[in-house]
C-alpha cells in the first residue's frame, strides 16, 4: 500500500511501457502508449476492509471504478477474466484491489485472487486488460506495474528516530546509526553521449538520504557528475532498455543502481523529462 499513500492521483505503466486507460464512452478499459490523456488517470481511495484491512478503489477520470469480473472472459478464455469500469451507484467488492509489492514495482489483486495484467501480442490480445494468475514464464512480469504520481499532497519529512537506553548510548552513536539507517547506496554509470553504457567499467557510488525525492536525487547526481540535463534511468528486466525513473527510491532497498543518461541523447533512453522508479539490478 505504499505505493499509493498520499497519492490522489496516479498513471499505471505496465512492462510494456504502455499506461491503463480508460475510455470515456464505455466500460471498456485498456493499454495505450499515450499516457498524457484523461483515461490515463485514476484517482486513488484507500480504505480499510474487513477486519481493518486496507483496500485500495481506482476511479478513472470519468467518474468508474476499476472493476474485475469473476467469470466472464475476453477473449475465448484465453487470457483471464474481463476487466471494465463499474458504475460508483453498484460498484461491490469487485472494485478493490490489494496492493503487494514486488521488489519496486507492485501488483494488483482483485477479490478473486487474481492480478490485474497487461497482455502482449499479436489482436486482439494487444494492448488488452484481464485479471490472471500468470502460468509462463516470461508472463509473470505482465502482472507489475509502476506507479507514476501525477497529484500528491505535501508531507513534512519524517525523521529517523533512534530509541536508546543506559549510560553507554552516546550522542555521537545515536547520530551514526540514524544515519546509517536513514541513507542508501546509489550505484550508478554515466552513459556516453550516444546513450550507450560500458558495462565492463565499473559503477561510482554515492550516499542518499533513504525518503528523498527523485529530484533531490537527481541534483545529487548532477553535482557528482558535473552534467546539467539529465535523466536518471534503469534497467528493465524484459529486454534491459533503459526506461526513465520517476519515483523516488524505496527507502527499504539499501542498493540501488541506476544509469545516468544525458537527456539529449539519441540512444537506448526514451527522452523524457518524467522518471518513473523502476527499481534495483
């Protein structure tokens, strides 16, 4: 649920770099490369469920909930049950997920135990929406999304409180071990002007406070770097491109590398001035 806390509006990107997107004039629901229009937003509610736990409902950005249904399918009961937007007036239990996480991205469960997937292929699997228990390999990472926040409240940083008793608890080791628990390692290499990466060289490290942002992150890298423009990118683990990062760091993954890459480069990056988080190598 971490994902989406203090976030009230969201974009939803799959493995394949296309956004969920609702349409406007049905229930219809599906995948889109265009994550810049008004389907792709979806505005989050949390609330507690059943023996207080916590549940998450998606409304899109006209006004339907994200809904799964338990048995009709799509497409010749091929690739899971249908996904569509449900009316608020009759929306049951079939409107909330449940975030897990899954390294740095999340998936999505509905109330049948099932993921919310993006599949691939040739139509009319393409760019369609079901919910499914992966059963191939290289299909278990059509169930992960990453969290792209579009509208978030303002929060104070919290910080990192150090409980301690007796005599030989000092100030000094205190502030060393909140320290050492309120920071990361950033590993990370600098592509070349073309986009391209030396893997065989090795990777510079710096020190990160643990809950910044990916804009302080990404100053950090341009004072350490000496570059202006930049995009701080990662690996993605189907066809290891890079994608841009937008999101900050997990505060929970003490090693984190990433790619710096000129903004203006021509290579494997996408040119966006958006980052979106993709997580650790």
């Amino acid at each position: 649920m971490e994902f989406f806390e203090g976030a009230s509006t969201v974009r939803l990107r799959s493995i394949h770099n296309t956004y969920l997107v609702a349409d406007e004039y049905s229930q219809h629901v599906r995948l889109d490369r265009d994550g810049s229009c008004g389907g792709a937003r979806w505005t989050v509610e949390i609330f507690t469920y059943i023996g207080e736990q916590r549940r998450l409902r998606l409304k899109s950005f006209y006004g339907r909930y994200l809904a799964a249904h338990r048995t009709e399918t799509t497409f010749l009961n091929l690739t899971g049950k249908k996904v569509f937007q449900e009316a608020p007036l009759c929306f049951g239990p079939r409107v909330n997920w449940l975030p897990l996480r899954d390294g740095c991205r999340v998936r999505l469960k509905c109330v049948f135990d099932q993921f919310l997937r993006a599949n691939a292929g040739p139509p009319p699997w393409r760019n369609s929406v079901t919910v499914d228990t992966p059963s191939f390999p290289y299909t278990r990472y059509w169930i992960l999304w990453d969290v792209e926040f579009l509208e978030t409240p303002a929060h104070p940083p919290v910080s990192p409180v150090h409980i301690c008793g007796g005599a030989s608890c000092s100030s000094s080791t205190v502030a060393s071990d909140a320290a050492a628990a309120s920071s990361i390692t950033i590993q990370y290499k600098v592509a070349d002007d073309a986009g391209n990466v030396d893997e065989s060289s090795g990777r510079r490290t710096l020190t990160f406070a643990a809950g910044g942002s990916i804009a302080m992150l990404k100053r950090k890298l341009q004072e350490e770097t000496g570059l202006v423009n930049i995009d701080v990118c990662s690996r993605s683990p189907t066809d290891s491109s890079l994608v841009p990062i937008n999101l900050p760091p997990p505060p929970d993954c003490p090693h984190i590398q990433v790619v710096v890459v000129k903004a203006n480069s021509n290579g494997e990056s996408h040119p966006f001035s958006v980052l979106s988080f993709l997580g650790q190598q």
